[in-house]
C-alpha cells in the first residue's frame, strides 16, 4: 500500500495562472502526495502557461479550456473530465476576478455590472463547479476548496467589491457543505494572508499590504506559497475528514489582531 496520502485520487484545478499562482502551490502539494490532476486554463492567453506547468506532471496530464463564467464551458471541461475518468476526489476553485476600476477608488461607486462580474466569477462558480463535479463525487465523497481573503470578513483598502465577493464565496461554502456533507463532500476555503500573485497585482497597494501584514501578524512574517500548497494537502486528506463549512486562516496570524 502506498504511503502517499493522496495516492488513487484525481484533483481537478481551476485557477492557474502561473507558477506564482496559489492553485500552482497547492497542485504541487497534491501531485507530490500522489494525486493525478486535472487543469483548467482560461483563455488562450493562458494556456500555453498551464501547459508548460502541467507537463512538468508527465506528459499526459490533461488540461481543457473552462471559462467559469459560462455554464456551456462548464460543461464540456467536466465531459472531457468523463472521456478519462468517472472519479474525481478533490477540487480546488482559485478563481477570482473584479473589473480593474471597482478595485480602487471608494466601494460606493461600485458599478452594476462590477458587481454581477465579480459575484458571478468569484462566487457562483463555486457552486456551478461544485455542481457539475457532484457525479463524479457521489460514490467516493470528496473535498472541495476554495481560495478566500481576509477581505471578506473586515474592510480591506481598494479591496471593495472583491471582498463583498468573498463573502458571498465563503457563504456559499458553508451552505455547500450542509448540503453535500450526507454524500461525504466536504467543502471548506483557506483565507491566506496577501500574496504577489498575478490576481493580487489588481488591487491597488498591494506592496504596502504586505509590508503591513509582516509588521503586524503576530508571527511577523507573511506566508509562503508552500505553506499554503500545505494547507490545501491536510483539506484534501483524511486527516480533514471531520472538517467542513469552515475558513481557515493561513496568515501569521494577522486575523486575530485588533490593532
């Protein structure tokens, strides 16, 4: 019996971008723990990126275009998903997007269709993916994960509507969670402290955000991509397996500081 605590299952990844991405971190920690995976890519601008990272799995890792914000896409990623497998055991959701111009500036003057945007990206996806992963998942169960932000609990500078957008995300984890943990899903997000990822670099004061985070969290540092691929292996593991509906913060601790 293999010792890797992922070995026999398939992930599928939604969210890189490159190598600095969070969902990169966390497809790292569950090949290494023995997992096949499965990537999305959005666009052609990025696929010859998740390609290039993909391949560094072996050579038949498959990735398939997904836009998330289109049912029909949805749709044919997971039937491409069947033409392999019927199983699918984890799913990481690290996607997010706001209009440039609603992540600066004052929360009041947030646009209509900003708003729908960055709901509809960063929030309903999860529960369409979820959805769509469900026939794969009713057999075997499985864990669900999703990348939120501090930002959707407390007002974060230029963050704006991105964090009314997360807590629209972390809202619907739990109700996915009461609704799937009868056929052993489990769904829960990581909260991680700030990161330079590309997704990052659209709000604004993101440098100032991170020297803040290291001189106030209570362990005075900011927190590592491989610390947060390690968090995303112990959600997908069985030492999890009593954990669902939650926000986990990953952030030195900056969450728990009132000042």
């Amino acid at each position: 019996m293999s010792h890797l605590p992922l070995a026999g299952k398939t992930g599928v990844i939604f969210g890189v971008a490159n190598k600095r991405s969070i969902a990169w971190a966390i497809a790292q920690a569950w090949h290494e723990a023995g997992a096949k995976l499965i990537f999305n890519y959005q666009g052609e601008r990025l696929k010859d990126n998740v390609e290039e990272l993909a391949a560094t799995f072996g050579a038949d890792t498959a990735i398939h275009p997904c836009d998330v914000s289109s049912d029909e896409q949805i749709d044919s990623f997971f039937g491409e998903v069947k033409k392999t497998t019927d199983r699918i055991d984890l799913l990481l959701h690290s996607v997010a997007f706001a209009p440039r111009e609603a992540l600066s500036g004052e929360f009041v003057q947030t646009t209509r269709q900003a708003f729908s945007i960055a709901h509809d990206i960063s929030a309903y996806s999860l529960v369409g993916l979820s959805r769509a992963a469900l026939p794969f998942m009713e057999k075997n169960g499985g864990s669900i994960i999703a990348m939120s932000y501090l930002g959707a609990a407390r007002v974060v500078p230029h963050y704006n509507v991105m964090g009314v957008a997360k807590a629209s995300l972390e809202a619907s984890v739990r109700y996915l969670a009461s609704d799937l943990g009868q056929r052993k899903i489990r769904v829960n997000a990581i909260s991680a402290g700030p990161m330079n990822t590309l997704a990052a670099r659209g709000v604004s004061g993101l440098g100032e955000m991170l020297k803040h985070y290291e001189a106030h969290a209570p362990l005075r540092r900011n927190v590592e991509l491989s610390e947060l691929g390690a968090t995303g292996l112990f959600l997908a593991s069985d030492g999890a397996a009593a954990i669902t509906g939650q926000t986990l913060y990953v952030d030195s601790g900056f969450s728990v500081m009132a000042m």
